[in-house]
C-alpha cells in the first residue's frame, strides 16, 4: 500500500501543477460576488476528477475482466513486446522534448491560452465550469492515468482504491485551495503572486511534460521486459 501512496502523492504534485486550471480560478476568483463561491470550482474539478478516475479503472475492469486471461495467455509476449516499444517510444519522446526545450530560441514566446472572463459567475456556473474543464484535461492527465494503471494492475479492493483516489485528488485540488487562502489573506498582493506561481508552475510543467514521459517509458519497458524474459 505505502508505494502506492507514494507513487500517488508524487504524481499527484505533478498533475497538481496545471497553469490553465490555476490560471482560470485566479480570473474566477476575482469576479465572484462571494468569496466562498469559488469551492463551487474547485469541488467540481475535485469530483470530476474522482469519479472520472473511479469510471476509469472499473470501466477497464469491466471490459477486460472476462477475457484478460484468454488474451494474456494467447498473445501475452506480444503484448509485453508492445509494451517494451511503447516504453522506448516514450524515453525518446521525453528526450526529443529535452532537446527540443535546450535548442529552442529564448526569444520565441510561448502562446498561452487565454481565458476569456465568463459574464457571470453563479455557483452553478462555478461548479459545471470546473466539472467541464477537468472532463476536458483527463484523457491528457498522463500522470493520473499511470497511477490508475498502477492502481489496477495492483488488483487491490474497492475500499483501497477510493481511498488512494482521494489521497490523489486531494493533492490534485491543493494548488487551488492555497490560491484561495492565499486571496483570503492578502488580497492587494494576489495577483502579482499568481502571475509569480503562474510562470513557475509552466516551467515545472515544461519539466514534466519531459520527465514523465521518459519516467513512464522506464517504467513499461522496465515492467515489460520482466514480464517477457
């Protein structure tokens, strides 16, 4: 259970660290008529990405559990093989990322996406907003989706993995509600701290979107070749 804990609140602080979602709550936060209101956000970003997980691993263990077996055994050293590839795909890509970033020019600037502020920010509107946005970032939330990998491959019960589910949503929300903190202490000197973390969170995640590939590729070539030989 404790690499598994680990494992999530790891990957947890990596996936935490979205500049979009960061970003779209400071303009958020500054428009709601109560200051409160931005939970509704960062509850609906929070039990999207739960349940999402949960839909996830049980919808995988649906489709695959009455054939898993049958498959394994049939193509069980092609499947590990592909794994191997997809591996050694992956290290290239995290290392194809690392020369693109050291190569590239420090007068290109990078686009980044802009949020248009909403004309009114009810609760409701807070709570789909966040709900929406999340949906949107899951199926390229490569961190979740290897720890939900982890979480399935580890055939734990279903009590284990709502409980490692929460650990890692937890951290996933807690960028969000420090900012909300944060706005609450010291409201004249939040922006120029979001715009501060804003910058910082990119570059972490430029990092990232390098170092996790090539972690996950370790990883499935690592776990394929075991397997295989």
């Amino acid at each position: 259970m404790w690499p598994l804990i680990t494992s999530g609140i790891g990957l947890g602080l990596i996936d935490s660290l979205n500049p979009f979602t960061i970003s779209a709550q400071a303009v958020l936060q500054a428009l709601v008529k109560k200051t409160h209101h931005i939970w509704y956000y960062i509850f609906g970003t929070f039990i999207s990405y739960f349940i999402g997980g949960l839909l996830v691993i049980y919808g995988m263990d649906k489709v695959f559990s009455s054939f898993y077996r049958h498959i394994m055994a049939t193509y069980s050293s092609v499947i590990f093989s592909i794994e191997i590839t997809v591996g050694i795909g992956l290290v290239f890509l995290g290392a194809f990322f690392l020369y693109k970033r050291k190569t590239a020019s420090p007068t290109i600037k990078i686009k980044e996406k802009k949020i248009t502020p909403p004309k009114s920010v009810t609760p409701s509107f807070l709570l789909i907003l966040g709900v929406s946005n999340t949906i949107g970032d899951l199926p390229t939330a490569i961190p979740y989706l290897i720890f939900i990998a982890q979480l399935v491959e580890a055939s734990i019960s279903m009590t284990s993995v709502i409980f490692l589910l929460l650990i890692y949503n937890v951290i996933y929300i807690l960028p969000l509600v420090l900012l909300f903190l944060l706005y609450l202490s010291n409201r004249n000197k939040v922006d120029e701290f979001i715009e501060k973390f804003r910058k910082k969170s990119e570059k972490i995640s430029e990092w990232a979107g390098i170092i996790v590939p090539i972690v996950a590729g370790l990883f499935l070539g690592i776990h394929g070749y075991i397997n295989l030989f």
